[in-house]
C-alpha cells in the first residue's frame, strides 16, 4: 500500500463531515421536520414538486417521517461509497488502495466513529 498523505486523510474526513453534519443531513431534516420548502405552495410553479412532497410529508407520521430521513441519510452514504469503489477501481492516485484495504473501507471505519487513523 503506498503512504497516504495527509490530503488523503483530511478527503475521507470531509466526506464524513459532509454526510454527519452537511449536506447528507439536509434531506433528512427537512423530511424529519415535515415540511420539504416553506416556499413551495400550490400557487408557485417552480416548486410544484416540492410542493407536492410538502403535501405528502404531512400525510406521514412522526415515525414514518424518522424511517424515510434515515433512508436519505444513508443513500448519501451510499453515494459516497459507490464514489470512492469507483476512484479505486480507476486507480485514481491516493484512491487505488486504503488502510483498512479500500478507501471505501476508510470512509466507513471514520463514519462509525469508533476507528481511528492509524499512524503513517
């Protein structure tokens, strides 16, 4: 395995940021809080469909509203996994091979905060 650099590090922890506290959290609260766009109204068409996912967000339970941000919370997760397969299938440099075997495997061990880099 070639010496991951420090970019390498701070890469996988921004990904882990951007799905705990960034952008991966913002479909999920906004289902969690039940309403998609305070400015989708049946009256705006440039948010017709927001509009129409306000209509059936209010239709769902609490729990119900739970399961679904916890499904967009993990096709981010998804997403970004799927990403860095790709980037080690290419051989993309920093991306060809991990600590823990992947890059993928990296992202996942961060995200579940119990794994730690280990020392260059």
């Amino acid at each position: 395995m070639a010496v991951k650099t420090q970019k390498y590090r701070n890469i996988i922890d921004s990904l882990v940021k951007m799905c705990k506290t960034g952008q991966g959290k913002i479909g999920s609260n906004r289902v969690k809080s039940g309403i998609w766009n305070n400015y989708a109204t049946p009256d705006a068409e440039d948010f017709s469909d927001e509009y129409h996912i306000n209509q059936f967000l209010a239709r769902l339970s609490e729990s119900d509203r739970l399961i679904l941000a916890k499904m967009l919370e993990n096709e981010v997760v998804v997403g970004v996994f799927e990403t860095l397969k790709v980037l080690e299938e290419f051989e993309i440099d920093q991306f060809d091979s991990g600590y823990e075997g992947s890059p993928y495997h990296d992202f996942i061990g961060r995200l579940s905060d119990d794994w730690e880099w280990p020392e260059k």
